[in-house]
C-alpha cells in the first residue's frame, strides 16, 4: 500500500473498502481514465495498466515521478519556507505578472509554477516539484486555477509543512514504473482496455443532495454531456467484456441502475472543503458490472495477491 502523494479533492480514501467490495476475483491490467490523487491507484499497487487525467500539469507531475524520482527529490529539498522571503534571483521576486506586490516565498513559486498557463518557457521537473510544493503548502491542500488556467490558491497555514516526501515519491515511482500515462479524454480507454481488465471511472461532481435530480447536475467542466458519453463508454466497454467499477454523486443512481448495471449508495467523508464543519458524509454511488458471485471476498487475500 503506497500513500498517495498530493491532496486532491475527491479522492477516494474513504471509499476504499467499500470499492474493494466490488472487485472482480480476478482481472488483468488495471485503468484509471480519471485519475487526480489516485487514492485507489496507489493502494492497489497494479502491476501494469494505464492511468489519465486531463490536468496536463498532473499528468507532468505523475510523469517525473515515474521516471525521474531522484531528480524531483533533489529540486524539492531546495525549496524554502513558504513565508520566508522571495529569492532575489528568481523572477517575480518583487512583483507578480499584474504588477502586484510579491511579500512571501510562497507566492513568487505560485507565479514561477504557472509558466505554463501563460505560454512561457518551463522547465518539466521544477513544474512538477512546484506542483507538490504549493500542494503541501497552499490553503487547505486545493487545486484550483482562474479562467486563464492559473493556480491562484492562497497561502495555508501549517507548522511544518512537508513538501519533500521522499519516500512517497520512490514508492509511487515504483508503482507507476510500468504504468502508461496519458493526458487525454477518458475515452481513450476504449482503444486500450481489454477483456478481463478492471477499468474504475472516478468522474469529477459535486455530492447533491438526495432530493436533486439529474438534470440539476451540473459540476464544474463535467455536465450532462459527459454524464452520458462516460455512461456510453461504460456500456460499450460491458459489452466488449471489460470489468468496470465506477463511483458518482448519488443523483446518478437511477441513470446506472437503468442501464443494467448493478449500483448501491454509499456515505463519504468529503476529503476537501474549506468549511471544517461541512466535512461530512454525502450520498455516492457505485456502479458496476461485476455480479456479485464474480466479486472477491473482502478480506479473504491482501493486495499484494492482485
């Protein structure tokens, strides 16, 4: 069990069990169309397979990790307090892009991590060191970016911030050593899964509440539209003899279950709000074709045995 490197909004470490439940007894490569944290991922340990998400920064980063380790180590540990002063030496050490006073460390890197955005020159590793530098050190561990494309997360507060996380750097690049990394829609999977694999779709949503319907959906960069292509994929990649589990706001319930797909809902902590005390358990679905005399028993082997 390898622990997740970043903090990512959705991840699924509190679905864990409850997805395990649903595993085939066997399969054969495993896939993550929509990857972000890679919570299941990395506890898992896969052997081989594919992962993707459409955040071209996450992907660099799951990338340099991969191939090299050592290196993003090294450039981690060069980093500074986040409320030290800006390096003199470093571009925005003064002012930002808009001309805004700079007065801490931490937003000079914020500037320097969104090169990319503006159509500057970057280098590909310290774009990946300052990816989990700012995720270990920004306000509450968020991901968020403008209209532009630019992270704009504020400073957190934290004691002893670790952004050099070296040991779960060399075992996530262990894991993802023969691992295939793409930066593309989720439906690239039908040109790569086959059958007896284990696809797991974890879309981006908002929990809704028990009372919302499906045309109320409507979560950020993921609408209606994509609801469906990804329930189609779903379905084509049933018939194609491919294992798929998929998790989803509660709201979609009756659209998989629909669909002939076996669905049950489940409570799960919200791992991200900036509000402590919404924190709390909302309504989540999990869909999938594997039959339940198909499923292996939870905890009959450990997860070396997959």
């Amino acid at each position: 069990m390898v622990t997740p490197i970043l903090k990512w909004a959705g991840g699924k470490r509190q679905l864990l069990d409850e997805l395990y439940s649903r595993f085939p007894a066997e399969f054969n490569h495993y896939h993550e169309p929509m990857f972000g944290g890679g919570a299941l991922f990395f506890d898992l340990e896969p052997e081989d397979g594919t992962i993707n998400d459409t955040n071209p920064r996450l992907v660099n980063f799951y990338e340099q990790v991969r191939d090299r380790p050592s290196e993003l180590i090294n450039h981690l540990t060069t980093f500074d307090d986040p409320e030290s002063d800006p390096k003199p030496e470093r571009e925005f050490s003064e002012t930002n892009r808009k001309g805004k006073e700079i007065k801490n460390y931490y937003y000079q890197q914020r500037e320097l991590f969104n090169r990319r955005p503006n159509d500057e020159e970057f280098d590909e590793l310290e774009e990946a060191a300052l990816l989990l530098y700012l995720n270990r050190t920004c306000y509450n561990g968020l991901y968020r970016e403008n209209q532009s494309g630019g992270f704009n997360v504020p400073i957190g507060r934290y004691a002893n911030p670790d952004w050099v996380r070296q040991d779960e750097i060399r075992a996530a690049s262990s894991v993802l050593d023969d691992t295939e990394i793409f930066n593309r829609d989720f439906d690239y999977i039908a040109e790569y899964a086959e059958p007896g694999d284990l696809v797991y779709f974890d879309p981006p949503y908002e929990p809704m509440s028990p009372t919302a319907y499906f045309t109320d959906y409507s979560a950020e960069g993921f609408g209606k539209e994509d609801q469906e292509r990804l329930l189609e994929l779903a379905q084509e990649l049933n018939e194609a003899g491919v294992q798929v589990i998929l998790s989803n706001s509660g709201v979609m319930y009756e659209m998989y279950d629909k669909a002939g797909f076996y669905v049950e809902m489940e409570g799960a902590t919200r791992a991200i709000n900036s509000d402590a005390d919404n924190r709390d358990e909302v309504d989540e679905i999990i869909a999938t074709n594997v039959a339940p005399d198909e499923r292996r028993n939870v905890g009959q082997q450990g997860l070396a045995d997959f």
